[in-house]
C-alpha cells in the first residue's frame, strides 16, 4: 500500500475580488512516497496523477475548513459526497513546484485553489434546497423572503472627565521637657518647646470613561453586500427602505439619528423596534435581520495604508407570529484596509455585511427555517 506523507503549508484566505465573483484562495502541499521497487529517475504519469488528485482533496478540505461557519460544517459533513463534486466546478486549481527527490524517494508538488465564494454558497443552497442536511419544507422554491436593515456610526469626538479633590491632613503637638538643679534647696526648673503643627494639602483626580458623541455612517455598499450574500444562498431579500415605500414604518433617517443618538449601541427598546417590524409584516415579509455596525478603532499600517475595525452585532427576528421571536444573531469584528480612514471604513463595512451575513445564513437555516 502506497506511504503517504502530507506537509501543510499555512495560507490565509484573502479576498481578491468584490464585483461579480469573491474569490477565495488556498494553498496547500502533497508529498508521496515512492513505493520500493518503483523508483526511478522521473516520477510516472501514475504517480503524478494520483499526487494532484489528493492534492485536490486536501486543498477543498481547508478551504472548508476556513470558510464553513459551525452550522455549514455540519450540514457539509453529511454531505461530503456532493460537495467534493461541487469543487471541481466552483474552484480552479493550480499545481507547481513538482519536486522529485532521489534520496528521498519522494515525490512532492504544491497546489493553489481559487474558489468562487459566492458559486459556493449558490450550489449549497441548491443541496439544501434539494434535501441537505436541513430540511425545508413549506419552503417556496425561490426560497424565503428576508427582510433587512443595517445601521452604522460612528465616533465624532471624545470628552473625558476627571474630578479632582483636596484633603488636609494635620501632624499631632510635639514638645521636650527638660530638668535642671540648680542650689541647695533643690528647685528644679521645667521648660517645654513652643509646640509644632504642621499641615500638608494632597490632591487626587478621579478620571472617569470618556463619553464619546456619534456621527451617521452611510450603509448603502453595506447593505448591497449582505443582498448579495443573501441571494447567493437563494433567499429574496426585502431591504428597509423599498418595505417602508410600501407599508408603514419609521423612515431609514430616523433609524440613523435614533442609533447615532444612544450611548449603548445594541440598547433597543422594544418600542423602537415595533414600528419596523409591523412594516415588515404589512409587507408579508416572515424574517427581518436588523444589524447594528459601529466603526471603531483606526491605524496606520503603511505608508499609505489604514486599517479600520467595525463591529457587528445583527439579529434576526421571526416576524410569522404576533409576537417577535429572535431565531438566530451574531457579534463579530471586521477589518478593512484604504488609503485613507474614509476607505479603510467603507471596505470594512461592506466586509462586516459580507462575511457577517454569509456566517448568519447558515444560522437561520438551522434555527428559523
């Protein structure tokens, strides 16, 4: 039987498209030993073929691995079958560096897969659609209706507050006695030094959080990335600002300069979010994710390049009864890059509704379908 040695080579995904197609790259490593009695000097078109077909096993398998959230993993481990099929027609894969090693007796090559990421959440969809791992009964063929609203902001400027007190603190009297005799009837004489006080004045200074005011943060890319995303993985979406054309609910500007106006960014009242709900509902929309991005910390990272973090916290709500039942959320942090903060923003935002969204699909399917 045929030794088999793998060696990993560590490559992170990274996204080299966002227009038609996101793709995904990975890389990875296969070497082989040569059986005894086989060696010689060039590797066999056999045992070539044989090295790139596990290699492209090993290179879907970490892609896998980096891009299938916990609820896609399972869903994918009962259909492992289908979706190495699916591989070959959604990834282009890449050999070189063939390395035939006499000494050795090995025989090694390295493969580069390129996925297109939303082929894949496409295809999947399909698998669920046609009996996957979950099941989707009372489902409409096109899939179901989700509507949403992402809101972003962020900080304007910072105000830090400090309090500062005085206290006194004062030193006991200190003295000395001294004795003397001084003639034959034995007088003596006492004597006690002035006494001393002293008084020393401390300051300390109590600093408290600083208390930060916020800015609107246009979602438009953000929000045409979570459609995306949705419809890749065969839902219809229903964005806030086309339902509240139709039916009843506070407009998206409010929404803005509601979220823009809390301290806390996740502090929602119930009252606050009924009114999209109902419009949600008049409209007969089942689902309604509502997310929440705050642009956070930015850095230099370059010469003429910026990095900037927002944070995302989304949920999405079971409109179908009366009451509102939350079926599936998410709490994450993303990162984008620009030229300038400005650009390093925008790219995380749309990122966030991206990835965010891509992570949640396959938490909806497997709690609110």
């Amino acid at each position: 039987m045929r030794k088999l040695r793998m060696a990993v080579v560590a490559a992170p995904f990274f996204v080299l498209g966002q227009a038609l197609a996101q793709v995904i790259e990975v890389r990875d490593q296969v070497t082989i030993d040569i059986p005894t009695g086989l060696f010689s000097n060039a590797p066999s078109a056999e045992l070539k073929a044989e090295a790139r077909k596990q290699g492209v096993d090993r290179a879907w398998r970490r892609y896998m691995a980096q891009n299938f959230s916990g609820a896609r993993a399972q869903q994918a481990a009962a259909h492992e079958r289908q979706l190495r099929e699916l591989a070959d027609k959604v990834c282009n894969f890449t050999f070189y560096d063939e390395k035939f090693d006499k000494d050795a007796k090995t025989f090694s090559i390295q493969i580069r897969a390129s996925c297109d990421q939303r082929a894949v959440d496409a295809a999947f969809a399909a698998l669920a659609r046609s009996g996957g791992a979950q099941s989707l009964d009372g489902v409409r063929k096109r899939g179901p209706v989700v509507g949403f609203v992402f809101l972003a902001r962020r900080a304007a400027s910072e105000t830090n507050e400090s309090e500062v007190s005085s206290t006194v603190s004062t030193t006991g009297t200190d003295g000395t006695v001294d004795s003397s005799r001084g003639n034959t009837q034995g007088s003596a004489s006492s004597t006690m030094d002035s006494a001393s006080v002293t008084q020393s004045a401390k300051k300390s200074s109590t600093t408290r959080d600083a208390v930060f005011s916020y800015e609107v943060e246009p979602t438009d890319d953000a929000m045409t990335s979570v459609a995306n995303s949705l419809q890749s993985n065969g839902f219809r979406v229903a964005r806030y600002p086309d339902i509240v054309t139709q039916c009843t609910g506070p407009s998206m500007g409010d929404l803005s300069r509601r979220y823009a106006g809390m301290a806390i960014n996740t502090a929602w009242s119930p009252k606050d979010t009924k009114g999209m709900f109902e419009a949600a509902r008049q409209c007969k929309v089942p689902y309604f994710a509502f997310g929440l991005m705050e642009v956070l910390k930015s850095r230099q990272v370059g010469l003429k390049s910026f990095e900037v973090v927002v944070a995302l916290n989304v949920r999405v709500s079971d409109l179908s009864e009366m009451l509102p039942t939350e079926c599936a959320s998410m709490s994450r942090q993303f990162a984008g890059r620009g030229s300038d903060r400005v650009e390093a923003a925008r790219s995380a935002l749309k990122i966030a509704g991206e990835e965010g969204s891509r992570e949640l699909i396959d938490i909806i399917r497997a709690n609110c379908i």
